[in-house]
C-alpha cells in the first residue's frame, strides 16, 4: 500500500469521526484534521512522481 493511500485511509476515518461527533467543534476539528491527511495524500503523491509538479494553464511570468 502506498503512502498516499494510507493518508487517505486515515482521511476517511476523520471523515467518519466527524459525521459521528457531537457538537460543532469536534465534527470542525475532525474536518479540518481530513482535510489535512487530504492535503498531505495529494503532496505525497506529487514527491513519488504520480502528478506533475505544474498543472496546465498555469501563466509564466514574461521579463519585459
């Protein structure tokens, strides 16, 4: 398993967690917490090569 996948396994649990919680500000801690794992799945996947680094129509600055 990879570890981008293993972030997202633990994204989905904070999802869980959060559906399952009591009160705003757990089910915003846990939000937050999955958006985090989210964050740090996509990252992991760019440091192992599987998305380019540049998406397209990202506009380059021109030296005038």
């Amino acid at each position: 398993m990879k570890q981008s996948d293993i972030f997202r396994d633990n994204a989905e649990n904070c999802l869980q967690l959060a559906e399952r919680s009591e009160g705003q500000p757990a089910y915003n801690r846990y939000s937050r917490m999955a958006d985090a794992w989210t964050a740090l799945a996509k990252e992991q996947d760019w440091l192992d090569g599987e998305v380019p680094p540049v998406k397209d129509g990202v506009v380059q600055s021109q030296g005038v």
